[in-house]
C-alpha cells in the first residue's frame, strides 16, 4: 500500500495542500470550521501519519528546545533541568520538559510532540526503543544531544558520568574501612541502561583489583519494587554482605525503607556508599557517604553543544563527554561496631 501524503489528505477534503500544511500547524486564523472538520475526518479515513521529522525541517527558529527525561524522580534528572534551564533563560530559550517514565512509547510520543510543536532541538535522556526514530532525526541533521545514557549503533554528541570510576571509588573507600564482602544494587537490566551496566562493571573490577571474589548473589539489580525482596535475599545469605553500595538514588530509598524496617543499624550492622549525591544525606544519622555527579557541568555542556548545533556553528564530528565523580565522605561507610564475620 502507498503511504498517505498531504496531497492525498487535500484531494479528500477538497482543500489546497497549504491549507492542509496550515491545519496541521495549528494555524486556525483564517480557516472556517467546516473546513477544519473536512480535513479532520480526511486524516482520520486515510490514517494520515505527517512526517514530524519532514515537518520541523522547514520551521522557523522557535527559540524553545525540548527535554525528555527517563525519570523526573531522580536528582540528577532535576538538577541537570536546573542548569539547562539557567543557561536557557540567559539565552532567551525556552524550555518544554517531558518525563518518558523509562518507556520507549512514551518517549516516541513526546518526541512527535515537540517537533509537532517545532522546537529547535531536543536534549534526551534515552530509551534503547526508537533508535529508528533517533536516526531519522540524525540523518535530518535535527540538533539533538544526548545525555546519560548511550544508544548502541546511534553517534550522537553525548553527556555523561564516568560510571565505572563511581562504582570503583565506592568500592575503594569501603575497602579502605575495612569492609571486605561488598553487595551493589541496583535498578534493572533488562533495557540495558548504560549507567547501571557501567557501574556494575566498575564494581567488578574493583573487587579483582582489591583481589576480592565476585560474587553473582552480591548483585542485586531488579525493577525498583521489587528491590527489598533482592535486599532481603542479601541479608539471608549464609555470608552476607558487609557493605553495600546503592546504584542511584531510587535504590538507595529501598534500602533506607528497608533497614529501618528490618531496624538493621548502618554503620554497626552494614556499611554503605551510595551513587548520587541527595539532599539529606548529612541530616541522615548516620550521615550517608555519596558519589556526586557534576550535574550543573553535564546540564550546561549538554545545552551548549545544543545551542552550537541550532546555531549551526557546530560541525564537529559527535563525541562522548564524560565527567569525573567525586566522593563526599561522611560516616555511613565508617564502622560503628564489629561486623558479622
């Protein structure tokens, strides 16, 4: 079957195809209502998909970009907003920011949404499930950077933590206190989310680098409501673990809900290093030893190298920047007491 173009949706209706162009453009001014109606219902009997990608290519510069976020919830995702948002405001940009709930589909629809809405570019924390869609933007020459997380087969500018070197300094600062059996947990797998895989990489070889064993039950990366029962099974083991470091912020809720319920006493029972630098970690007692991620660095080089590409200014080959973690010691990963041997 042929695909649907505009002209066909205009032949239907009985309109011009800029009339057409203008109904899908929002532009109502001088368009009567039963016009409106009869390209509406031509759309709807033809399956009439526009190419938004097509579409945006011949838009007038908006001055307003698109973020997509995997998950609003985490810290890194609103401090990173902030500082796109504190670079915009001083360019005259603004700024529409969706959240995709790590769900491909959701992330497509808002995609379509903003370049429907014509923005000038999109800043993305990425699902691995519209790399079709990733591309056709690419191949349009569409501004877009990613940020977090890669897309295997997608080369695209991209922002993101040094993720191995997190997990190895959370690795290092509980060895050097001593703790020997150390868990990670960590969100699932499955969508292969370039952050979690890293960190468990860079755990790993820190434990062969300290000539510690591997071990595969001390890491525990399921969905997030299903973490306690992986936390539970942790503590359950024959030889449980002495220290655990938690992947991001939304696992280290799981514990801390957890050990307060399980009334496991951080620092006495069990050490813990948390990726993620959060709000209260030194109103918490004990005070939680964090890996901080640059987040108003990674935001403000995302939205440069945006803003270089709509101002065409950029014609540099796509490059991977990555940013260093830093560690902020507090008492978490002290021991209080003598740990189960």
């Amino acid at each position: 079957m042929n695909k649907v173009t505009i002209g066909d949706v205009a032949k239907r209706a009985g309109v011009s195809k800029s009339t057409v162009s203008q109904y899908l453009n929002e532009r109502f001014d001088y368009m009567g209502e039963e016009t409106r109606s009869r390209i509406k219902e031509a759309i709807s009997e033809l399956n009439y998909q526009p190419n938004v990608v097509a579409r945006s290519l011949k838009k007038k510069n908006t001055s307003t970009i698109g973020v997509i976020v995997a998950n609003i919830l985490h810290t890194f995702s609103t401090q990173v907003i902030r500082s796109i948002e504190d670079v915009c405001s001083v360019e005259n940009v603004s700024t529409i920011v969706c959240n995709a709930d790590d769900d491909p589909q959701k992330e497509k629809k808002y995609i379509e949404t903003l370049l429907a809405k014509q923005v000038d570019g999109l800043i993305v924390f990425p699902t691995s499930g519209n790399m079709e869609i990733y591309q056709r933007l690419i191949d349009a020459k569409f501004p877009i950077v990613f940020m977090d997380r890669l897309v295997e087969g997608i080369t695209v500018d991209t922002v993101m933590l040094d993720n191995e070197r997190a997990s190895r300094m959370a690795v290092n600062h509980l060895v050097q206190n001593g703790y020997e059996r150390i868990a990670i947990i960590t969100a699932s797998l499955i969508e292969n989310v370039t952050p979690r895989i890293e960190r468990i990489e860079g755990y790993r070889k820190a434990l062969e680098s300290h000539k510690l064993p591997d071990r595969k039950e001390y890491i525990k990366a399921m969905e997030i409501q299903e973490l306690k029962k992986g936390i539970k099974e942790l503590f359950s083991l024959e030889e449980p673990p002495q220290a655990i470091i938690t992947g991001n912020d939304l696992t280290l809720m799981e514990f801390l809900m957890y050990v307060t319920e399980n009334e496991i006493k951080i620092g006495r029972d069990v050490g813990l290093v948390t990726i993620d630098e959060v709000s209260f970690a030194t109103i918490h007692s004990p005070s939680l030893t964090t890996i901080a991620q640059p987040t108003f660095e990674m935001g403000t080089k995302a939205v440069n190298l945006l803003l270089k590409k709509i101002k065409q200014t950029d014609e540099t080959e796509p490059g991977i920047y990555r940013y260093p973690p830093s560690i902020i010691a507090r008492k978490s990963a002290e021991k209080e007491g003598i740990l189960n041997e």
